[in-house]
C-alpha cells in the first residue's frame, strides 16, 4: 500500500509538471488526484483503526443472592470497548435450557444492548456450570469483537423452624437437628451464636449449657464467600434451681396478672435484674431486654399464656403472665 501511495504521488507530480504540454492526455486531473489521495489515506487509517477492536465483557462474578435482594453486579468493562470506529452495537447474549423453559439475556440483565448492564434476576441460583453471557460489539464499519463473562449465583433459603428444649440449670442438651438454612455452593461450614454455653459453635452436632434460657441461631458460608444468618432455631428454656418458689414471690412481684396491655414489675428486695425474656408456650422467644424495665406493653402480644424470665444478680426468676 505504501508502494503504491509513492507511485501515485509520482504520476501526480509528473502529471502536473507536463500539463502545459498535452492536457488532453492526461488521465486524471488535480483535484481527482487530491481526492483520490485522501480517500486511500482515510481507508488505510479506518483499517488500521479497525484492527484494533478490542471488547472486554468484564471479569467473573460469584454473586450473592440474600432475602434481601442480590449484589450489585454492572458487566463489561471500563471501558468495554477499544479501537474500531465508534459508534458501537452492543449486543449481550445468552441462552440456556436445562429442561423446561429458556433463559435469555433478557432474563438477567436490565439492558441487553448497552456497555455496562446491570445484573437483575438470580433466576439460575447455585449452578456453577451455566454458560458463560457472550458480548458481541459491532463497529460502524462491520467489523465484530467478542468477549464473554461467567456469572455464579449462590442462593441461599431461610424458614422459620425451630426447636425448643426445656432444662433444669446446669443440665447440658445435645443440638443435633440440622438447620433452618440451606443452599449455597458448594460445602457450607457453620458458626453458631451467642456461643454461650457451646462446647463447639461450628458444628451441626454440639452440646450446649447454659445458665439461662437463651436462643441460638447459625450463620451458614458457602466457598465462594456467601453467606446467610438465620432465625433463631434452638430455643432452650433454662429452669433455674437457685431461687425457691417462696423466695420468687418474696423477690420479685409481677402485676396486674391477668392483664390486657402491661405489666408492672415490682422489684422488692432491688435487685440487680441483667435481663429480661418473654417466651410463649412453645419455648418461642417473644421478647428480649438487657435494659432494666419497671413496666412493659404486652399489647402487641396475641391472648394467651406466656412465660416470663427475669435475669437478676441472684439468679434467674419466672414468672407466668396471662394476657387477655
């Protein structure tokens, strides 16, 4: 091409300076010279330009996916697209069906023809084989690039179960019931909390002693990082031996009883009460306090029976409440 340029740059020059002699012979004229020169130049520039396309789609992304929605994940990259001759199509492609229905690029991005779209629907949680989403850019002058990203969606899902025990202070109780958590990729490793009172806080099979009625919940983390933090799952009702029932009316007087809205809670001998819980029958924990209360509402409560544990600096104390 270089050659060539030369040699029409000679037969220019060459043409020009016998113009006077023979203009009717000549093949081309000045301007269409100049134009012809300019038009090659642009081409060899557009080529050279074009041979540069280069798409990046962006890197791999492990995303998260939580009740409260998914990470924010934007693909392609910064920029997503280099050389060619703008402007740029973009188009982001996928297309996968395991059984039934299809999936798209549609289904997962918010827009499937700009640079950098956003990740919008988990719909193919803890998969770690899915095709990778391709990234096709088409330049103004046809030329394509292409690039592709692998997503991974690690989904994890929460119930509402849960287990209660009943013991007597000091007595230990074997949890061996599994979890209310599960998904995820991959092996899941486990941290139990509060671990007070565990033997082992990262196990799915431990034994717990407290000294007073508490309620333990896990977080459960896959290998790629992602993690859930369960409802509380292991309710354990602790019956204190320490104080006799003669010393529990002596201490502590809770009234009125039966109610419809509060309860006032009458400390006798001033004690130095560290907690307050609330449970229903089924050993659910309904309420929890460190904060030293002389009163508390009951109206968001539904009617019934419910049991009320008073942690003070001479022992624990229950008291069964009835709310009407």
């Amino acid at each position: 091409m270089v050659n060539f340029l030369k040699e029409m740059n000679y037969n220019f020059e060459y043409l020009k300076s016998n113009r006077s002699n023979n203009r009717k012979k000549h093949i081309y004229n000045n301007r269409k010279m100049k134009y012809l020169l300019i038009i090659i130049t642009t081409l060899i520039c557009m080529q050279v330009k074009a041979q540069q396309l280069l798409v990046n789609a962006g890197v791999n992304h492990n995303i998260c996916v939580s009740n409260n929605g998914i990470d924010t994940t934007v693909l392609g990259g910064n920029p997503t697209v280099l050389g060619g001759v703008p402007p740029y199509r973009y188009i982001w492609d996928f297309y996968y069906k395991p059984i039934y229905d299809a999936t798209y690029a549609s289904d997962i991005l918010d827009d499937t023809t700009i640079a950098n779209p956003k990740v919008i629907n988990p719909i193919l949680g803890n998969n770690p084989n899915l095709p990778s989403l391709r990234l096709i850019v088409i330049d103004s002058l046809g030329n394509i690039g292409i690039d592709s990203v692998k997503l991974t969606f690690s989904t994890f899902i929460d119930d509402l179960s849960y287990c209660t025990f009943n013991i007597n202070q000091g007595d230990s109780v074997q949890l061996n019931f599994g979890i209310n958590v599960s998904g995820g990729i991959g092996n899941l490793s486990y941290l139990w909390r509060p671990n007070h009172g565990l033997r082992d806080s990262t196990s799915l099979s431990f034994w717990a002693k407290p000294d007073s009625s508490i309620a333990y919940y896990v977080t459960a983390t896959d290998i790629l990082n992602c993690s859930t933090e369960g409802t509380p799952y292991y309710y354990i009702n602790v019956t204190p031996i320490g104080i006799s029932e003669v010393d529990n009316k002596i201490l502590i007087n809770v009234f009125p009883n039966p109610t419809k809205t509060k309860v006032l809670i009458e400390n006798k001998r001033n004690l130095k009460i560290e907690k307050i819980a609330i449970f229903d029958m089924n050993g659910k924990l309904v309420f929890i306090s460190e904060s030293e209360f002389t009163e508390l509402d009951l109206r968001t409560l539904n009617n019934g029976l419910y049991l009320l544990e008073l942690e003070t600096d001479k022992g624990t104390i229950h008291k069964k409440i009835q709310k009407e």
